[in-house]
C-alpha cells in the first residue's frame, strides 16, 4: 500500500459539533470516517479497515463457539412485528415506511421477529435444537440526538445472535458459551472491559448482561467492586434520585469490597429472553414424547462500529490514536524522506517494503512529496503501531530509524529491522 495513491484525507481540525468525544475528532481527523447526515456516516478505506479487523475477530468467535453465520434482510414487515407486539412498543427509534403498495414496513434495529419467524418455520423437531445463529449487519434506529460519531449513531454494524431451546437448562448452557465468547472476543482486540448487570429494556427477557469497555467519555455510570468482578449499571443500586456518588465506599452487593465509580462505553449485551417472542409468535417444537413446545430463546449483541470508536476513548494520546495491536489499520509504516535527491532511499524502502509484506506484515509505505514532520504527525495520527524512517541517517550511515508509537527510536541496520519490530 503507498500511502501517495491511497485515500487517507487527514484533517487538521474538526467543528466544534464533530468534537464532542475524542474518538469522533480522531476518526475525522485520521481519515477514517465522512458524516453523511447526522447519525449516518460512511466508512473511509482506513477506518474499514479497522471496522473488517474487529469484524473478523467476532466472527472468529461466533464460529468457534458453534453459531451459524446467515444474513437476514434490513427491511422487515410489520406483520412479525405484530406477532411480537412490538410494533407500537419499540417506540420512534423504529424507522416505519411505506412501500408503492401501501404496505407497512421497518428498518431493522434488530431481528428477534426475523430469527423467530425463520426458526419456526424450518425447526420442527427438539432433536434439531440447541440452535445458535448470528448475522454481522446493518442496523438503523431513528435516534433523537444521534451523537458522539459511530458511539451513538443510528446506522451501526452489529453483530446479533439468536438461540434456540428446548429447556432453560439449555438456554443458560449457551447463555455462559457466549458469554465467555464475548470475554475473549474484548481479550483478543485488546480492550480494559468489564461484565456488568444490566436491565433488559426493549429487548425484554429474564435475565442480562452488558459489555462495558472503561473509557472517561463513557455514557454509562458503573459501580464495580475494588476487589471483585462485581459490576452494575449505577442506575439500578439508584433510589429516590440520588446520585452515583453516594454509592463510593458502601459495600458491594456480593458482599467482597466497596463500590466505586467508573465510566463505561456498552459495546455488548446478552439477553435470556425465555419464552417471551416464542410464545407471542407461536414458535413450538415437538419434544420427545410429541407434544409441541415454546422454545426459550437467547438474544446477543455485540457493536462492532461502536468497539471501534471505544478502542480510540480508551487508548490515545495528544499526538493521536494509539490501536491495540490486533486492530491497527498498518502494522508498520515505511517513510521516505528525501527520496529525490538520494535514488538508493528509494530503492531499498521498497525493497524492504515487499520484503515486509511477503513475510505477513501489513506495510504502508509513506512516499509523498513532503517533509519528515507532516509524514510523522500523519503516521501518528492515524496510529500506526511502528514507523521505518529512510532518511539522512541511512545516507549517511545506511541506518533506519525505526519509531515506535510510544515515543521510542531507534537505529537499525536494515538486516536488523525484523527483530526489533
């Protein structure tokens, strides 16, 4: 990849609307993301490349941990919505329209009614179940102040997956594979999270969880244990308006530690949803005697344009992004400076840029007609985890000057690079 025939238009500054949180100025600023209108954005070459990264580490996952991979329709008809009752439930986040025949339709902001509707009509016997399928997708909800960039946005890609049961036995079996799924999914890309109690909302069901990756500019309050895993949405410990702060120091519920205070940015949530859509949308199975059951059903959702932005709230500096490893755009990025006046810098870092890519790094090389500081600031911004400066060092002395994000250089013969990175 040359970074002078690659779209990465950097910006030097955001509006003051665009700035709200730092991981929306630093996609603007990075490349990696356009507002179309508001809530809406598209995805720039750089930033889908961080966005197919988280995305194939979920998937991974999924797979690994038995589910299915299918892709339902966005649009859905307001007939399963009114088997599940939830078409005047959901509220105006639900985008409703038209079609030229007058009948009502939805965007998708997620698919229990879809996955119900498919499960029932093609699952008929307890022996096909436990059943587990997910989709990696777009999602639309008409939120009323869409803010904070792709963090609350109301087009989002998301990943959601439905379970099929015979038993709640089995339900909550498949409940604890997927929530030790999620745990490794954050594990893997490299993100400080925590499990948090959580309230069902829209969704309903008996029993969730959410996903919390810990971040300052983070929309939810937590109180977690000093000395435990214990964590919960603060608003549920929260009687008779008081505020979160009166819950620093009190005892946690399981009774190890005290309660503090922390921010959270939701990326996940795990629903038991029992019987809730089965029953309203008739969706049974013979069990093994022949008589016909309600499944219980389980409900997972994981964010995946939102885990990008909570990457950046959680790791950055003043120079930039800072990416955990597993999801940098480039591993490294080669810099040329004063290429035209010495034809050998030219040679070599291209050399060594196909020498790189062959052996599995992602390389970017930087060959632009500008000078160190630009080059550097952009390499920076962007987050690259290691630069490889051709310079004056290496015509003088036949030495890279290899950077590290951390602020760490050092020179190196270009038979010693693949060591020290």
């Amino acid at each position: 990849m040359f970074w002078s025939n690659y779209f990465i238009p950097t910006l030097k500054d955001t509006a003051s609307e665009d700035a709200q949180v730092i991981s929306n100025s630093l996609m603007l600023k990075s490349g990696m993301i356009r507002k179309n209108a508001s809530g809406i954005y598209t995805w720039l070459p750089l930033g889908l490349r961080v966005l197919n990264k988280v995305e194939n580490i979920v998937r991974e996952e999924m797979n690994n941990a038995g589910a299915h991979e299918v892709l339902m329709p966005m649009v859905q008809p307001k007939d399963l919505w009114n088997e599940s009752k939830r078409w005047d439930k959901f509220g105006p986040e639900l985008l409703r329209f038209k079609d030229r025949h007058d009948r009502d339709f939805c965007l998708g902001p997620t698919h229990e009614e879809v996955i119900t509707d498919l499960i029932k009509n093609n699952v008929k016997s307890y022996k096909e179940l436990p059943l587990n399928i997910y989709q990696i997708q777009t999602k639309f909800r008409d939120e009323i102040r869409p803010r904070y960039g792709v963090m609350r946005s109301r087009e989002f890609l998301m990943k959601d997956s439905y379970s099929f049961h015979l038993s709640e036995e089995s339900l909550e079996e498949t409940y604890q594979i997927m929530r030790n799924a999620y745990s490794k999914i954050f594990e893997r890309i490299g993100l400080d999270f925590k499990i948090v109690k959580a309230d069902s909302g829209a969704i309903g069901g008996d029993k969730s969880e959410e996903f919390h990756v810990l971040a300052e500019n983070g929309e939810d309050t937590l109180a977690v244990s000093d000395k435990s895993d214990y964590a919960v949405n603060a608003e549920l410990l929260l009687e008779n308006g008081q505020d979160s702060k009166s819950l620093v120091g009190q005892e946690s519920p399981d009774g190890n530690g005290l309660l503090e205070i922390t921010k959270g940015i939701e990326v996940g949530h795990i629903f038991q949803l029992g019987k809730l859509y089965s029953e309203n949308m008739n969706a049974t199975v013979l069990d093994d005697s022949g008589k016909a059951k309600n499944m219980h059903m389980g409900c997972y959702g994981i964010g995946i344009s939102r885990i990008v932005a909570a990457a950046i709230e959680q790791n950055f500096d003043d120079k930039g992004i800072i990416w955990p490893k597993s999801i940098s755009p480039f591993d490294l990025n080669i810099i040329t400076i004063g290429a035209d006046k010495d034809k050998n810098i030219e040679a070599s870092s291209r050399k060594l840029y196909k020498e790189l890519t062959q052996k599995g790094f992602e390389v970017v090389l930087d060959d632009r007609d500008d000078g160190f500081g630009k080059k550097i600031k952009d390499s920076e911004l962007i987050g690259v985890p290691v630069s490889i400066v051709f310079g004056k060092n290496f015509t003088d002395h036949k030495k890279v000057e290899i950077i590290f994000r951390n602020g760490e250089k050092v020179a190196s013969a270009l038979n010693e690079v693949e060591e020290i990175i």
